[in-house]
C-alpha cells in the first residue's frame, strides 16, 4: 500500500539548463570542429554587454588523411563585444584548447584568436511543458543569438596552425522545476 501511494505521488526536482554556445565549423583541411560550453554573455539581460568569458567541451573529427584521429578536451576563451546595432555584434577574442587524441598519446594545447558576428536578442519567457507522465514549469533567461565566427589557431606542440570557419548558437539559460510520476509508461 505505501509503495503504491509513493509512486503515485510523483517527484518534484529542480531543473537548470546552463547558458550555452555551440560552435560548429570545418578547419581548411575539412577537419570537423565542435565545441559545446556555458558562456557568461548568455546569462545577461543587459544587450549592451561588453565582454564575454566561456568554458566547456571540444572534440576535432579526422579529416581524409586516415593516419589522423579524433581529438578532444576542453577550451576557455574570451571575447571583447561591440554592438553594431541592435541586434548585431561582433567579437573578437583570445583562447586557449587543450586536447588529447584518441587512444591518449600526447596532450595537444592550442591557442586561438577568434573573431564572430552574432545577432542576438535578449530578454525572459516562461513556459510550461506537459505530457502524461509529468510536468516542467520555468524561464528561460539571457541571451539568443545565431552567428558566424573565423578562428586561427597555432598548436604549441606541432609546427603550422589551423584556420576554421563556421556558425555559433548561443541558447538561454533555463531555470524552473519539474514533476514526473514513476513508473509511468
């Protein structure tokens, strides 16, 4: 009886989504590039931001020469803002990448310059979501934007550097609370 009446009662949890950019590009080489992490200009109601800092994930694909692997890690990187008009900016900003290939050899630490256009908007909406088997309720807060961005980056321990060009998502942050009943099917 007391097994039945828990799991009919439902659990309530927090939920929080993280501000986040996602990149996405080719190098000249046609070496695949993403990388996924939470930046503060994403966080802001203020549109005349003029600065942004970021962290999180970065994974570079083979290109068609078959002795190259996957690499990945992690990136940190920054940027000056500057509004062109009111749903336009550019970027420009230093970076540094640390990643490790496939199979774990050497560490490959980067540095980069990187320089974008965003258009973006900024702002708060709430919204529920419903289904059969629970419920979220919140607000999404910060900054959208969709772009293009231009980076060069000189690896520290191989001779050369890469260029790659590609386009920018930047998603709000989520903040609210969920209800799902266990065991619903």
């Amino acid at each position: 009886m007391v097994l039945v009446l828990a799991g009919s009662a439902g659990c309530v949890f927090p939920v929080g989504i993280p501000s986040t950019r996602f990149d996405g590009g080719y190098t000249v080489d046609h070496r695949p590039t993403m990388r996924i992490g939470s930046h503060v200009a994403g966080y802001r109601l203020d549109r005349d931001a003029r600065w942004d800092v970021g962290a999180g994930y970065t994974v570079t694909a083979p290109s068609n020469d078959p002795m190259s692997t996957t690499t990945s890690g992690g990136y940190l990187d920054g940027a000056f803002l500057r509004r062109i008009d009111r749903f336009t900016r550019v970027s420009i900003g230093p970076g540094v990448t640390v990643q490790v290939p496939t199979g774990g050899q050497d560490v490959e630490p980067a540095v980069y310059v990187r320089a974008g256009v965003e258009m973006f908007t900024s702002g708060t909406t709430s919204g529920t979501s419903n289904s059969r088997c629970g419920s979220v309720s919140g607000t999404w807060f910060g900054q959208t934007g969709f772009g293009t961005y231009v980076e060069v980056a000189k690896p520290l321990t191989l001779d050369g550097f890469a260029v790659t060009a590609g386009l920018s998502v930047r998603l709000p942050a989520f903040g609210g609370v969920g209800v799902a009943i266990p065991f619903c099917k």
